[in-house]
C-alpha cells in the first residue's frame, strides 16, 4: 500500500465499542475517512452520535477497537503510549468542547503547558505563549485564571493553547458553541486563516450548517457511520452525495 | 515514519526536567490547600515525635552514663538487707586489710554506717545524714574537698567532722560563714569541722545525697549511735577484673563472715547495663509509637493524593491530551507527595528538635543534637510520603486519557 505524502489522516474500517453491564455498545462503525494535509473538514451531527470520539479517536486519545488508524504516517495500534503521547504534543492541538483550561494555572501558563510537555524552559515557554495571547487579543489578560475570564475569552485561550505547539492538525470540538454570532466568525476565520497559511489541517466538531459551509469538507455521522455530505473544489461547491 | 521516530527520541530526550517537573508538582499542591496540610499535619506530628523521643531517649542514656561516669563503672556497694530471717547483728566495722587479703579481686573497701540526726551550729540546726567513713571513702567514690581536708587514716575516734556543701551553706548565716576550725554539735558531743566536700552528682548507687551529709570517722560513730551497725560497704574492683565477677567473691567472702545476714552486692556496671538496656527499651517503644504515627501521617498523604487523583481526572486528562506521558503523570502526582511529606518532615524535625530540647531543660539535662535521630526521623518520614504517594502516582498514570472526558 503506497503511503501518500499528502494524507494526513487515514482512517480505514474503524470501529469502537465498549462493554457497558454486559452488553456491548457500538460508538462507531465501520469508519473510514482520509484527509489530506491542509484541508478544513466539519464534521456534523446531532449530539450523541459520536462525533466527539471520533475527534477522540482521530485525536490519539483512543484507539479504535478494531480498524487501522494511520496518523502522518504513523501506525497508531503498533505505537506505544509514550509516543502517542509525543504525536499529541508535537503535531496535535485541541479545543475541547469545555475548554479544559486548568482552574489553578493563569491564562499564560495554560497556553504554555503543552510546552512544559515538550522540554522548553518556563521563560521560553511563557514568551511563546504570550505571543499567542497576543495574537488573540488576550495580552492583557495573561495573568488571570480561567475563572475570571468569560467564556469567550475562555474559548480563545483555549485555541491559544492548541495552536502555541504549531501543530500539524487543529482538532477543535464545538470551538464557537460558546460564542455569539460575531466572535464566532472571528474564530472560524482565525482557524481557517492559520490553515492557509501554515498548511494545517483543521478538523472542527459543529452543529451548525454556517461553520460547516465555510469548510471546505464537511461530513454528518449518524448513529456512528460517517459519510461525507459536501466538498468544495476550487472555492465552488461540488456535492458529492 | 523515520522522521516520527526521530520526533519521539527527541521528545523523550527533552521532556521536562526534574527542576520543571518539582515547580509543577509545588504549584498542583497548592491548589489542594487546606487538605495537603491535614496530610501534612500528619507527617509533622508523626517524624516530630520520632525525632523527639529518640533525641530524649539518647540524652536520658546519655544523662545516667555520665552521672556513672562520674564515680566510675567498676564500683561495688554491699548492703544487708534486714528481715525477720535474717536478724542477727552486724558489726560496727570491717578489717578492710583482711577483706582485701581474702578477696584479691576487690582493691579497695570502705565501710560505711549512716544515720539521720540533727546538727547544730549557733542557732542554726539542720537535718543531716551522718556518715561515718574511713579515709578510702573519698577515694573510691571520688569525692573531692573543696577546703580543709577528707577523714584521714589516723583520725580513728576523733571528733572530726567533714561538711556536705548544702550543709556548710545551711549552717552559715549572713556575716558568719561556716569555716574549717569551728564547731557543731552533733547529739552530746562538739565535733571540729575539718573540710568541706565538693558538690558531686546524685548517683542512684549511694543511698542519700551526699551534698546533706556530714561524714565523720567511723569509729566516732559511737558517739553519735551508741551500738551503731554497719550500713553498708563501697568497694572497688581490680582494675583487670570483671566487676560482676569481683561482686561474687566479695559476697561468697562476706556470706562467710557474717553469718546469718543476707548480702547483696550491685556493680555499678551492672546497674548502668540495666539502665541502658531499659533506655533503649524506651526508645524502642517511643520510637514504635512515632512510627505509627508516621503510618497514620502516610495513609493521610495517600488519601489525599488519591482524593486529588479522582478530582483532577479531568486535568489528568487535558495534560495527556497536551502531550504528557504516563511517567510525566506519575511524576508530577509523586513529587507532590514527595513535597509533601518532605516539607512535613522538615517541620517535624524543627518541632521534634525544640521539644527534645524543653525536656531537656526541664529535666535539668545536658541537650545534644542525636544526629541518627535527625536521619531517621526525617529519612522515614520522607521515604513514608514516597511510598504512600507511589500508588496514587501509578494509579494516575494508568488513566486513559479519554475516559476523563466522559463526564463532560
């Protein structure tokens, strides 16, 4: 099988379930899914469908139960934990749903924990997330802690975070579901733009269809199977379904 | 592929120092506030009383050793005790030049009779024990005269009488200090004070201080007693003897000269092997008692650690997301306990050290530092945070990194 260069995610035949009071429990079935570097993906669906552990999975957070996940060409179900772990560090950045920012840590030291994880030392790693911040319009708000900002502000210390470890892949679930209409258009641009122009893949979990059409690949997982609703070609659309 | 295997080395190769790691873990528990410090309080209370009740144990050992020390290990004291059975009288004196002939591995002896009586001076009377000794007394026991001089070989029944300190000092008033040349009148007679006798320390072999004591020669006893006994006898072994030994023959040799009257002899090296083994016997026990509570003060850090384990799932599971590795969990969730209980210990020991040091000043001892104390206390306390916090560490860094978020 040929590796392609510019596949990022290769996802084949997927499949997780657990076992819950002795009976199993599909989440997703079947998956496959490829996407190529750069590319802009939503990924829609009605809340407990499985979108969030799809980004889970696609995110090395979990391994599908069976299936193959090929990740920058790396064989996800022969790496260990450790490495794993180094992929999320070095290539991947989240925005979770709820932020997760830590309570005790100030909005610059959240920023800069996945640096921590990389080895930098605090002045370097403080420096480059304070660029972040500053990129996002937070500077002035680096030494306060998640409960004193709103969520809005939240939510961009948030991407802060995913986007201080300059990844290879943006995995962002519900980014703007927090924000009112104008920052949440801000946000998508931010995303879209750092895509452009770092070539980085960005993966967004939405539920609404107006992020969704400015991506230039969209796909709708219900009950666990994912299909692939609209692809843009060229700044046009091309539904494919 | 390469280039990902190249990426992890130098992941793995840089991940956090230890000095990062140590700032992380300092500021994770403070956000665990007012529980960290029960765990804490703990540790502190648990290496405290090891560190205290070791250091008083050494000190008393160290305390009685030196009061032996003072009259030497290789000393004897005869008494006999009285009872119904054995009734029969005992001599007024001892041939101590037969004794010594008959006992080779005994050097010197000094019969000894004392009683209480009452010693006037002037005005002034005070209540006193009446020792009437021989010249090699003072020798033995190592008393020293600070003025005048001890009983000597040729006073025999001279009216002679040599002071205790706190008896010159009771005996002197304002303008007329007690002096060698004056007289004190001690029952009908007039005895002239020829000495005074240096301050020695209580020793638990000799019946009563001798700082209240009035020694005479033992055969002006009579004077004082009519009919007076023998109360008891010092004596002192062969410097190349065995004390124990030494003890033996005296009592078969003096079983044999006084017939129908018990003899018991302690060596005071015996008795100071007695003491120590009773010393440590008490700083086994104390040191036991502090171990428990270090146990109870390292269940407390694991309690704590595993309650913060639960709590912070969620960080647990964002820090992994972010890149850290199972040991970069394990490690943050150790040092915590680590900082912990080396921050309890530390305190324990300055809180163990000062209280060692009050008992110490309270008892009127001589304070020193038991270094091994030291060691053990905050060693144990330490290495108890270490194993307590290793649990919740492993138990932390087994998480699946997902499984976090499923409450969210």
């Amino acid at each position: 099988m040929p590796v392609d260069k510019d596949v990022l995610i290769d996802l084949r035949d997927a499949s997780l379930s657990y076992v819950r009071e002795h009976q199993r429990v599909s989440v997703l079935e079947n998956l496959s899914l490829r996407i190529a570097r750069a590319e802009t993906c939503a990924i829609v669906g009605k809340s407990g469908s499985g979108k969030t552990t799809l980004m889970h999975v696609l995110g090395l957070l979990h391994r599908p139960t069976c299936g193959t996940y090929q990740f920058n060409g790396l064989q996800t179900s022969a790496a260990t934990a450790d490495e794993l772990a180094s992929v999320r560090n070095q290539q991947i950045g989240f925005v979770f749903q709820s932020f997760h920012l830590l309570p005790r840590l100030s909005a610059l030291d959240n920023v800069a924990l996945p640096l921590f994880y990389r080895g930098l030392g605090q002045r370097e790693r403080r420096a480059r997330a304070l660029a972040h911040l500053q990129r996002l319009g937070l500077s002035d708000r680096a030494q306060h802690r998640p409960a004193e900002l709103s969520g809005g502000q939240c939510q961009r210390v948030a991407i802060a975070r995913a986007l201080v470890t300059d990844p290879t892949l943006i995995l962002a679930d519900e980014p703007t579901g927090n924000l009112d209409q104008g920052s949440a258009g801000d946000i998508l641009a931010l995303l879209l733009e750092v895509s452009r122009r770092a070539a980085t893949t960005v993966v967004i979990v939405t539920h609404d269809p107006l992020i969704a059409r400015r991506c230039k690949r969209q796909f709708e997982v219900v009950e666990g199977r994912l299909r692939e609703t609209s692809r843009t070609v060229d700044g046009s659309d091309a539904s494919i379904q | 592929m390469v280039a990902m295997r190249a990426f992890n080395s130098a992941h793995s190769a840089s991940g956090p120092s230890t000095a990062q790691h140590v700032l992380e873990a300092i500021s994770g528990l403070r956000g665990l506030r007012h529980r960290a410090l029960l765990a804490l309080l703990g540790i502190v209370m648990g290496s405290a009383c090891i560190i205290s009740l070791i250091n008083i144990g050494r000190n008393a050992a160290q305390e009685m050793a030196r009061i032996f020390q003072s009259m030497g290990t290789d000393k004897l004291v005869v008494q006999f005790p009285y009872s119904p059975q054995t009734k029969a009288r005992l001599p007024g004196s001892l041939d101590v030049a037969q004794v010594l002939r008959s006992v080779p591995s005994v050097t010197a002896a000094a019969p000894i009779a004392v009683k209480s009586a009452k010693v006037f001076r002037g005005g002034r009377s005070v209540d006193v024990s009446i020792v009437g000794a021989t010249a090699s007394f003072a020798r033995i026991i190592g008393l020293s005269v600070q003025r005048g001089r001890f009983i000597s070989p040729f006073d025999d029944v001279e009216t002679f009488a040599v002071v205790g300190p706190s008896v010159a000092r009771a005996l002197s008033s304002g303008g007329s200090t007690l002096q060698t040349g004056m007289t004190l009148r001690i029952g009908g007679y007039f005895f002239t004070v020829i000495g005074m006798t240096d301050t020695l320390p209580a020793n638990p072999m000799l019946p009563n201080g001798l700082d209240d004591s009035v020694f005479i020669p033992l055969n002006s006893m009579r004077r004082v007693q009519p009919g007076y006994e023998l109360s008891s006898v010092i004596a002192q072994a062969a410097p190349e003897m065995d004390p124990g030994d030494a003890a033996k023959d005296l009592k078969q040799y003096l079983s044999a000269l006084l017939p129908g009257r018990a003899v018991e002899i302690q060596a005071a090296q015996q008795l100071l092997d007695g003491l120590r083994r009773q010393s440590r016997v008490l700083s086994y026990l104390l040191g036991a008692l502090g171990a428990i509570s270090l146990l109870l003060g390292g269940v407390g850090v694991m309690n704590v650690m595993l309650m913060s384990v639960t709590e912070r799932r969620k960080e647990i599971g964002v820090r992994m997301a972010l890149g850290a590795r199972p040991r970069d969990i394990r490690t943050l969730f150790l040092l915590e306990a680590i900082c912990l209980s080396a921050c309890g210990s530390a305190l324990g020991a300055v809180l163990g050290i000062a209280f060692a040091y009050l008992f110490a000043r309270f008892c009127d001892w001589q304070f020193f530092l038991a270094l091994d104390a030291l060691a053990i206390g905050i060693g144990s306390a330490a290495s108890i945070g270490v194993f307590f916090g290793l649990y919740p560490a492993i138990a932390a860094s087994r998480l699946e990194p997902v499984t976090q978020f499923r409450d969210f």
